[in-house]
C-alpha cells in the first residue's frame, strides 16, 4: 500500500486537476487537514512537499501553499531539432521547449560539466566503440528558475570533438547554436536521430538532483544523433522529472507500401 502522505497527495493532485482548487487558490493550512483527520502534521506536509516537487503547488512563507499557474513545459519532440533554430540562429533544444511554451530562460540556466570517460556498455554499443573505450561525457543539468527540469548528458567520440567547445564547461550552451551547431562546424551535420523513452521510478540521487520526492517517476530519453552517411555523433541520454513536461510530436505519417511502389 501506498503510504499515508502519497495517498494524501494523490487526493489533492486529483482535485488540482479537476479544477477544485483552481490555480492561484490557496490550498487549506495544514492545521486544517490535520483537523480534518486527513493524517498527522508531518503526513501532511510530505503531501504538500510532493506537490510541490511534482509542479503542481508552490510554498512560501506568509502566502501559504498556492496551485501552481503554470502548466508542464511543452517537449517539443521533431520540432526542436530543427536545423534552423540552432544553425542559423541560437535556439538550442532546451531554449526551443521554453519558446514553445511561452516561458523565459536565461543561457545559464544549463549548467555542465565535461569528463573523459570509459564507455558503458550502452554508450559504447551506440558508437560502435569496445566496451571502456575512451568518450567525452557532457553532463548538463536544466532548470527553469531554481527548479531542475532535467539532465543530459551527452558522449561523444574523442575524434569528433577534441578541441571544440564541446569539450569547455563553460556554463549554458556550447556557444551560439549549441552542440549541434559544434558539430556542425566540424564537419558532422546532424542527419536523423533515434529516441527511446521509458518512464520509471527516480533513483535516490536522481531524485536528490532533480528535487523529487521518494518514489517519484522520471522519464529516460536515449537519443543516438547520426549524420547523413550513418555516423553516430552523439549518444545522449536525459532524465526528466516526469510532471514538469509535457511531450509534444508532430510528424508526418508514412505509408511504407506506397514507398514499395515507387
């Protein structure tokens, strides 16, 4: 069984979303709930706790516990990639979700940090790599805010970006256009991708980065980045805290037998 505090939290989340407590209303103090035979002070506050940590309320000392106005951030899914956005302009993925949500962002708002590290197995089956060869890990953490959004971090053959600004943890996006537009000035322009989702439960210290509570669900993303001729350029894979986005796709639909007869 659930305990009593995520019990609690899944009543108020169902209210938030049915519209009874409306966003910007106050939630009741928990005094109230305590009164109202809802669970003990400390049950209480956990409840509230995941709420906020799921993006739904936001606490302050003085105004109480209010429905948060935001909605999720919007995951754009083939949109974000568009060559447009980061080779002609500065639109990196990250930046292209806050646009198309209609929210503000700062550059620095993704931290990194840069490492040569031994392949994992799954970085290296993605390259074509033995097991423990030698990659560039970019680890980046995103906030919106003081809120973490998500992870990513991306490895990279050595060959591919030694040199580059790939390889600098400086803080926000690889210079104008990012990792891609790198890349791209390399001599490696992104062709096509692969991504694979898979929703589960946070790990302790992916909890403790993101800010979630115990038990709290994420959504893994591995994206393989290829060039025209098949090249794997960057093998990435992010942790997002499940509520905060909301996952956008808009694509074309294909019919593979017209293809055959063409």
């Amino acid at each position: 069984m659930a305990p009593k505090w995520r019990e609690l939290a899944d009543k108020l989340a169902e209210q938030i979303r049915n519209g009874d407590y409306a966003p910007g209303a106050r939630l009741p103090q928990i005094r109230e709930l305590v009164d109202a035979g809802e669970g003990s002070k400390a049950t209480v506050h956990a409840a509230y706790k995941a709420l906020e940590a799921e993006g739904l309320v936001t606490s302050s000392r003085g105004h109480g516990t209010v429905v948060r106005e935001r909605a999720p951030l919007k995951r754009l899914g083939i949109a974000r990639y568009d060559k447009a956005k980061w080779r002609d302009g500065d639109e990196v993925a990250f930046i292209a979700d806050r646009v198309a949500s209609g929210r503000a962002y700062k550059r620095n708002e993704q931290t990194q940090s840069v490492s040569r590290v031994p392949a994992t197995a799954a970085v290296a089956a993605a390259h074509g790599l033995p097991e423990g060869a030698d990659v560039y890990a970019r680890a980046r953490l995103v906030k919106e805010g003081d809120q973490p959004t998500h992870t990513l971090t991306s490895y990279y053959r050595p060959e591919h970006v030694e040199g580059t600004r790939i390889v600098d943890p400086t803080p926000g996006p690889a210079g104008k256009g990012g990792g891609f537009r790198v890349l791209y000035d390399a001599g490696y322009e992104i062709d096509h991708m692969r991504e694979e989702l898979f929703a589960r439960a946070a790990k302790p210290d992916e909890a403790d980065q993101l800010k979630l509570m115990p038990g709290e669900w994420v959504v893994e993303l591995h994206r393989t980045t290829y060039t025209a001729d098949g090249t794997v350029v960057e093998f990435a894979i992010g942790i997002h805290a499940a509520t905060r986005f909301a996952w956008a796709y808009d694509f074309k639909v294909p019919d593979s037998a017209a293809e055959e007869t063409q």
